[in-house]
C-alpha cells in the first residue's frame, strides 16, 4: 500500500525543478508579450509590468535551488508556503495582463487575451507534473482569470448566446486541465512504481548472483578437499604399484581426479565471470617461452593420438610483454585441447603474428588450426553459449563442461582483444586470438626473469588451473629431493650434523583429508610432522617446538590462516619468522594479496598435487635460506 501523504508530494520536487530550468524561457516570453501588447497598454506600463515579472522570476528561482540540488524533496518549512505564495503570484502576474487587454483593447485585445491564458494555462499544467500542489498555485489562478471572460465580454455588449457558449467552453478547458493533471499524475505514479519494482528486481538478482557466488565458492572449496585426496593417493600408489594392470587402474582413479578437477575450476571460473568478480592481471612474461611451453605440454597427447601439433611465427614474436600469462595460457590451453578433442587425424597448427601498432603495443593474433570434422553455420551461432555442447550429447561423447570457449571469449574480452573463430563442415577450424600486450622491459635476461616468474607466490598465482599437469605427469619421474632444511635462527644445532636433523612441518587444516594428503606427500621425506586442526591449535603447537616450515590453510572455523599467521608473526615467538606457504582453494590476486599482507611466504593452490606442493616447500626453504644467509652476511 502506498502512503496517501508521501503520494500526496509526487512529482512536486520534478515540477519545481522543471520550472527552475524553463526559468529563461520564461522570461524570453514575458519580454516578447510586453512588447507585443505595448501598443495597447502603452510602453511605460508594459515595462512596469515586465520588470515586476522578472523580480518574481528570481525570487521563484532563488526558493527553488535547494530543490535543484537534491536537498529538498517535499514542501517542508518556510519553503514550503513561500514557494506556494510565489507561483500563485508567477501565474497571477501572467493572468492579470489580461483584464487591461480587455478593458483597454476591447473584444480584440481581449482575444489576444484569451490566447494567452490559455497557452499559460496548458504550459503549467505541463510544467506541474501531475502534482496537485504545483497544479492549484499555477492553473487556476489563469483558469480564475479565463472565466472572467464570459463578464468582460457582456461589459463590451456581446450577445447572451455567445456569452453562454464562451462559458460552456471555458468550464470544458478548466475539466481538461483537471484531466490531464489527472493523467500526468497516474503516469507519474507508474512511472515510480515501475522504477520501484525495478530496484527491487535488481537488488533480488544482485542478491541471488552474490548468495549463488557464495554457494559456489563454499562448494568448491570443499570439493577441492577429496580432489586433493584422490590425486594425492593415486600417485603415491603409482609409485608402489605392483604390475602394469595396477598402474592402468590407477591412472584411470589420476585422470578422473584430474577431470573433475577441470570441471570444477570451469565452474567456479563461469561463477566468477558472470559475477563480475574476474580480474586480469598485467605481468612481465617472456611470450615466446610461455607459447614454446604450452605447444610442448601438448606434444605428448598429440603423439598419443596420431596427430601433429605445429608452432609457427614464434620465433617472430617479441619476447617480453606484459599482460596476464596465467589466463592467456588457459585460453591457448583450451582452445588446443578443443582442437586435439575434435581432430582424430592430420594436424593441429599453433600460429602466431605479431606487429607493432600506433600506440607501441604489440598487436598479436594467435590462431589455433585443426584438420577436425568442422562446424555448421547453427553450431556456430551457438558455440560460445554456456553448456550448449551438453544439449548435442558432445559432452557424452567427448567430456567437458560445456563451459570452456565461453571462458576463453570472455577472459580475451577481459583484456581488450577478441576470440573468433571460422569452420566449415568438413575442412576444421580456425580459433583467432586477437590482443594487444604492452611492451615489456628489453634489457631483461631470461634468467632474471624466469627467477622472478618462479618465486613460491608467483610461481602458484600463475598454475593454469584449466590445463593438464605438467611433463611430470606423464612421464612420472621421481619427485624431486628436498633441501636440506635451513639453520633458523632460534635453532640451535647440538653437532656438526644438525644440518641433516629431520625437516620439522606443522600442517595446519579443517579438515584430516588434507592433512593426511599432505602428510602422504611428506612421508616419503625425513620429515617430523605435526598436524592442528585450526588456528589456535598451530598458535599452541609453535609455543612448544620451533618449525622449519607451515603449510596453513586460509579457510578455517574459529581462527583462519590469515589471522594465525598475523597472531605468529606479530607474537614474537620461536616461530614467528618461520615460512609458511598457504594451501587454499581461493586464488583470486585479492586473496593472493591478502596473503602477502599477513605476512606468509608462498601459495600452493587445492586441489593438491605433489609436484606443485613439493616445488613450492622446496623453493620456499631455498628462500629462507637465502635470507638468513644475506643476513649473516650483513652482520
């Protein structure tokens, strides 16, 4: 139900507001009426009565500047009967020219009269805006004025017939004013309802896309706990299979961990997208390492299914560019994979262009060429639609989200290029990458460069959560061996062979799935573990002993990782300079960040996978032992 008070001052602040800009139109016409009617009323009296029209013009303007600038919204305080007492005056001025016309230019200064009533007349019951305030101190005062005229027309001696049909026309424009004061007045209030149910819709659909992020992340982040399970223990089993057939059972427990991880970063990836909440980032990387690198993560499979993967123009191509590396590298991945998917023979052509343009960036255009069975015009239309692919049974057939080239357009929109793509039936197809990358800096060497791209936190933002595991996963070589651990400072060495003391790592999670995994992953090591189940826990557990390194998770009830970490590094304690790496499902440069700023060292990202969890210890320890040799140094 609608307030009858609040509804009462609809569209009382738009009249005021639409009168304070006609303002000069206004006077525009007042000037040109006492000019025109000088002749009849003589010039010093319509002057007199100009002049005293402009005064009221800028006392009508001067009341209504709060009003224009948003501080007043209904008639409130002295204001209110002010600004009342002023229109009826703007409009009376105007209608009281026109008993002077009457009485001074007879029957023909009183028609001039009548036309201007009744155009002043129709001009504010436009300028009122359907509000009955604004529409009474300004219609009627004229509508008063306009029925005087059936009197001044029987004072000049016109006839009873005409007088009575002068009237009845006059009462017939005073109820079409009323009418379309009437009509103005409904529209407005739709118009206001409408806008109503509009924000209303808008906050339900703002609210739904932030519950449904919040569902998605929430789910993700536990779906990512058994995933890390099952690729943990799939590889540590593979390292102690018995037999071929073991191995081959295995591998099929490895490759639906690795697949459904894939479809959950699409999800997620889809979620972020469609929230607004994916960011991309301008990195330096070096462009012909990361394409080199991504051809050859797709040379095994190629050669597993008969097919040819070519890189061409790399060689061309500038080497250091800024732009985000980690999501460039999805879409290639993606698109190669798309390919590989839909080609059973021939090749699969990787060709990249590049050439300056005006404003000294690199324009790029990477295109990704199949031999495959093609496209139809209706495929097409509808292969960048989220999920269409499951509509055809493609994802029956070949597996997938449906959600992979959608991704890839959107995150090529994100940094200002284009994804397009041409394919007949029969004769493949050809997926463009059109992008502008900025120059990166030219007297950089790769090693400077690859050091930097390395380090444990850059090295886990910049993981391709959409591509297949690196060459360790197919050729399953040895993990490597860790470090020997750091001599810490608050660690004192009781021999000569301290250095080779156990490793100490506390493991710090919610849930024992992901600390047995980490343990699974350590065990093989010389490692003294120590699990805790939350942050005050890991706060008790670092009081008692003295680490070498945390694995902390950031997502935890009671005390999260970040918080720990900040409570330890600010407690002053036997660990508080000890690494720690932080494992969670949330990889946002914000969340990345946010970690940073507390104070930990690295970031290995869940699902955990031994290759990316042991890469970031052992870069991690290396760190620490860089630091601590620079400082002894320095001492």
């Amino acid at each position: 139900m609608s307030d009858p008070i609040a509804d009462a001052h609809i569209g009382w602040a738009p009249a005021i507001r639409q009168r304070r800009k006609a303002t000069m139109q206004r006077l525009v016409t007042g000037g040109a009426t006492a000019l025109v009617f000088s002749p009849i009323l003589g010039l010093a009296p319509a002057m007199g009565w100009l002049a005293i029209y402009v005064l009221i013009q800028g006392v009508e303007a001067w009341l209504a500047e709060p009003v224009l600038q948003g501080r007043q919204e209904t008639p409130k305080g002295w204001r209110g009967p002010a600004m009342d007492a002023v229109l009826a005056l703007n409009a009376g001025w105007l209608g009281f020219l026109s008993a002077p016309l009457w009485l001074i230019g007879g029957p023909m200064g009183g028609f001039a009269a009548s036309i201007l009533l009744s155009a002043g007349a129709i001009n504010s019951v436009i300028m009122s805006a359907g509000n009955m305030r604004v529409f009474s101190f300004t219609v009627l005062p004229q509508l008063v004025f306009m029925a005087l005229t059936p009197m001044f027309m029987a004072l000049w001696g016109a006839e009873r017939s005409l007088i009575i049909a002068v009237a009845i026309g006059v009462f017939c424009y005073a109820l079409f004013c009323f009418n379309t004061r009437a009509r103005l007045r409904n529209a407005m209030l739709a118009e206001r309802h409408a806008l109503a149910e509009a924000e209303r819709e808008r906050r339900q659909v703002e609210t739904a896309m932030t519950e449904r992020s919040a569902f998605m992340t929430a789910v993700g982040h536990d779906l990512r706990t058994p995933i890390s399970a099952i690729l943990t223990g799939a590889d540590y089993l593979r390292a102690a299979a018995p037999s071929s057939a073991a191995r081959q059972h295995i591998a099929l427990i490895e490759d639906a961990g690795l697949m459904m991880k894939a479809l959950l970063d699409d999800l997620l990836d889809h979620a972020r997208l469609n929230a607004g909440r994916m960011h991309v980032e301008s990195n330096e990387f070096d462009l012909r390492l990361m394409l080199a690198q991504t051809a050859r993560l797709w040379q095994g499979q190629a050669r597993a299914q008969g097919l040819r993967l070519r890189l061409e123009g790399a060689g061309q191509t500038p080497r250091w560019v800024r732009g985000d590396v980690m999501r460039l590298r999805q879409v290639l991945n993606n698109l190669i994979s798309n390919a590989m998917k839909f080609t059973e023979a021939g090749t699969v052509t990787l060709k990249v262009r590049s050439w300056m343009d005006d404003e000294g960036a690199y324009a790029l255009l990477i295109d990704v060429a199949d031999t495959g069975r093609g496209m139809s015009p209706d495929q097409l239309q509808r292969l960048f639609r989220p999920f269409d692919q499951t509509t055809d049974g493609v994802a029956a057939r070949f597996g997938g989200s449906g959600l992979g080239l959608a991704i890839s357009r959107d995150l090529i929109e994100l940094m200002g290029g284009r994804l397009t793509v041409r394919s007949e039936p029969g004769c493949g197809s050809q997926f463009t990458v059109a992008l502008s990358l900025p120059q990166g800096r030219r007297d950089a060497n790769a090693d400077d460069i690859r050091d930097e791209a390395i380090t444990p936190l850059a090295a886990s933002a910049r993981l391709d959560p959409l591509a297949p595991p690196p060459d360790i996963a197919y050729a399953a070589p040895p993990s490597p061996p860790l470090p020997s651990p750091p001599a810490l400072e608050n660690v004192a060495p009781d021999d000569d062979a301290a250095d080779a003391r156990p490793l100490r790592v506390l493991v710090v999670d919610d849930h024992a799935i992901n600390r047995r995994a980490i343990q699974l992953i350590l065990q093989a090591f010389d490692c003294e573990i120590v699990m805790a189940e939350n942050g005050l826990a890991a706060l008790q557990a670092c009081e008692g002993q003295v680490f070498d390194v945390v694995f902390m998770d950031v997502r935890m009830p009671e005390l999260d990782g970040r918080e720990t970490t900040r409570r330890l590094r600010n407690g002053g304690g036997p660990n508080a300079r000890v690494p720690v790496i932080a494992v969670t499902a949330d990889t946002e440069p914000e969340d990345m960040s946010a970690c940073l700023a507390v104070g930990m060292n690295a970031f290995v990202s869940k699902p955990l996978t031994p290759a990316a969890l042991l890469d970031a210890l052992s870069r991690t320890l290396d760190a620490a032992a860089e630091s601590e040799a620079d400082a002894e140094a320095a001492a």
